[in-house]
C-alpha cells in the first residue's frame, strides 16, 4: 500500500526477502535459513502475507520448488506443497487458491486447484499420462547426485542411455553444458520426456546434463564459485562428474568423451576442448560468446568483474576468459556454428577464434548459417548429431536426410 517495500538479498549467503519502509529503514528479515526464497508469487495485503516459490527444502532434490506462505513479520513459515517434488504454481490474482502442477523427475505431473489458506487440494485439473511414451520404449533419465571438484559439494544431474542399453558394449559419453553463470544447464526438474539429450542417447551415446558450480539456484557461495573466471564454466565439474559415473557404469567409455552447448554452450563447450584438450575429444559449439569483451557489458561485467585495462603489460582482466588464447592447445575435433544475423552473440566472437585456429595451423570444421539468428536450425542439430556420430562413435551418418522442423509445438 505504499508504506512498505520487499527486497531480495544474498546479504546472509542465501537469497531471502526483506521488509524496508519507504525511508529505507529495514524493518524485518522475512524469510531466512540455508535454503532459497526463489520467487515472489503474491503479496495479500491486508493480511500481511507473502506467499513465493523456495528452492532447498525439499530432501530429495534441492532444485525441487515449494510454494511457501510467512508473514510480514517473518512468523507463520507454512509450506502449502508438502509433498516431495517440484511444485510449478500459479497464483489466481485475487488470491484465495492456486494452481500447482506437481511432478518429479520420477513422477509425471498432475495439475490441481490448491487453496492458499492451507494447501488443501479442492479440485484435480489434468494428469498426465506416459503408458504411450513407455509403450513405444521410451525411458526417462537417471537422476544423480555426485561429488562437486571440492570432493565435498553435492551436485545434481541427468543421465540419458539408450532405451535398450548392453552393458556389455561401451558407450561414447555426451556432456552437454551451459555455464551460465545466469542460468545453469538443467532449467526444469519435473518429468522430462522431450529434448535433444534423449535423441541423442538413442543414437548410441550416454549422455550428461549437471548443474555444476557456479550455477544459481543454490547458495550464494554456490553461485559465486567461479567469479571473476569465466573461463572456468564449471568445466572441472563436468569431469569429476563423468569421471565418477564411469566409475559407477562401467559400459561409459571414457577414452570417447564429447562435449555441446550453444550460446554460452558454445563458450563453454569450444573453452572445454582447448583447455582439456585430453579429455574432450569432440566439441560441437554453436554461437559462442567466446571474448566477452565483445559481449554484452552488463553480462560480462556481471560475472566476470568490472573492466580493468593493464595499460603497463597491455591487457586487460577479461583477457583470461577468452577462447582464441587457447587455439594452440586443440587436438581433438571442433565443429563451430553461428548465424550471420545473429544480434545476441556477433558472428564476430568466432570469427576472432577462427582466425587463431588457422595461425595455429589446427583443423576444425565450421558453418555460417544464412539468415539465422541467435537460434539453432534444423540443419545445426543435424549436423551436430553427424559429427558426433562421425568421430565418437566411429559410424558414417546417413547421406542427404532431411531434418523436420515443426510449424506448430508438437505438431510432428
């Protein structure tokens, strides 16, 4: 009602509300403990109540997401979704009840009207049903917890195999990355039965999605691990990962390991064969920001710390993070994608580690993509899984198929 204003900080290690008054007096910490306030969902006013979205209760998962009810004055903690899993909630704009659809990466969801004075359910709304899925073989995702490169840090995953694994073959690893530091590389944690690490993993591959250090939904230490480095995109993560699930499944072959991402995927996946040059052996990376000094400053700068020049030695603190420094070190095979209108990421970042890969006299493959923008076609992910299929897997792709690209979600 104008009198009072809600502010989110990490000022504790954690991301939590407070209360301040208009004259910028803090009134109250609302919300507080070793766990996430993630999103504000809805503000009742005359009864003093803050209901938002939390990150780090749940046992099972700490990316699993509960509605949470306190009030002003940081009294009344009261979870409206107790049961385990993640909780995707919508709260009618009048208040009074809200809609949850509840899944786990076990359990399909169920959508339901909730009452938001005590969570009852009041009514079932849609529940989704996989018998078609599991009958046409599909199977979902390993879920896995393993050690951080601390050997301390719980880190949480997805691993993808074929729907008809041998454990007597060896299987080619794909890791797929996105570093953030915005965003981590799993963005949903309920019922995963789309996407391309699933496509892949039938082709003959085990594939690997983590949110490594570095990457939000945790603690702020958690988010702040690789700060001023952006270089390092949790990569050392992604091997102690790969390293202790082969360890555990013995048919993942580690002498055939591979690596993806796009945008900063791309960064990330190009910064993975160069500055491991003994682990990855193929990288496929589409329009990577690959220098952030041709970024965007409020990303980079963001994560990598305010620009400084070094006007003795000539360089600058961002010089670190940049990818065509490491051109020299390439040994495996790099496939490089990037639209020519792409206005997120200029085809020029590549363009600059192009340039250093020929001086390096290193062979690698490439393609401009005509009239794309910061967006991946048909024809990259086509060319994505052929490479792949080419140099880890040691198969010649089919010749000259088409790709299909969908007009309407989920219309082919």
């Amino acid at each position: 009602n104008g009198k009072e204003l809600l502010w989110w900080s990490e000022r504790d290690g954690w991301g939590h509300f407070y209360r301040y008054g208009t004259d910028g007096t803090l009134k109250q910490q609302v919300t507080r403990g070793a766990w996430l306030a993630d999103r504000l969902r809805f503000v009742d006013r005359e009864a003093r109540q803050v209901y938002f979205s939390a990150r780090g209760r749940d046992p099972a998962n700490p990316y699993y997401a509960h509605l949470l009810r306190v009030n002003f004055d940081g009294s009344g903690l009261t979870d409206l979704t107790p049961e385990t899993g993640n909780h995707d909630v919508s709260v009618i704009p009048a208040g009074g009840a809200f809609v949850d659809v509840h899944s786990r990466l076990d359990l399909p969801g169920t959508t339901v009207l909730r009452s938001t004075l005590d969570g009852r359910v009041l009514l079932e709304l849609e529940r989704a049903d996989p018998s078609e899925l599991l009958a046409a073989g599909w199977t979902p995702p390993t879920p896995f917890t393993v050690k951080a490169r601390d050997g301390v840090t719980d880190l949480y995953g997805l691993l993808y195999l074929p729907s008809t694994v041998d454990t007597a073959k060896h299987y080619p690893v794909i890791d797929y990355i996105y570093p953030g530091p915005q965003l981590g590389t799993i963005r949903t944690w309920g019922y995963p039965t789309t996407g391309e690490r699933r496509a892949l993993a039938e082709l003959g591959f085990a594939v690997i999605e983590l949110n490594a250090l570095g990457t939000p939904g945790r603690s702020k230490a958690f988010h702040d691990a690789y700060y001023g480095d952006l270089g390092d995109g949790g990569i050392p993560d992604h091997i102690a990962a790969i390293k202790q699930l082969a360890a555990r499944y013995r048919f993942l072959d580690l002498d055939r390991v591979g690596i993806y991402g796009y945008s900063g995927g791309g960064f990330a996946s190009t910064g993975a064969i160069l500055r491991y040059p003994d682990f990855f052996k193929v990288a496929v990376s589409g329009a990577g920001n690959h220098d952030s000094r041709s970024y965007k400053f409020d990303w980079g700068e963001k994560y990598q710390g305010r620009f400084k020049a070094d006007t003795v030695r000539g360089t600058d603190n961002f010089e670190s993070q940049a990818n065509y420094r490491l051109a020299g070190n390439l040994k495996g095979r790099l496939l490089l994608f990037h639209g020519d209108m792409d206005t997120n990421v200029h085809p020029s970042m590549s363009l600059r580690l192009v340039d250093a890969l020929m001086k390096a006299g290193k062979d690698f493959d490439m393609y401009i993509v005509p009239d794309a923008g910061h967006e991946l076609t048909p024809y990259m992910i086509k060319r994505g899984w052929d490479y792949f299929v080419r140099w880890l897997l040691g198969a010649e792709p089919p010749r000259n198929y088409k790709m299909m690209e969908c007009s309407e979600p989920y219309a082919c």
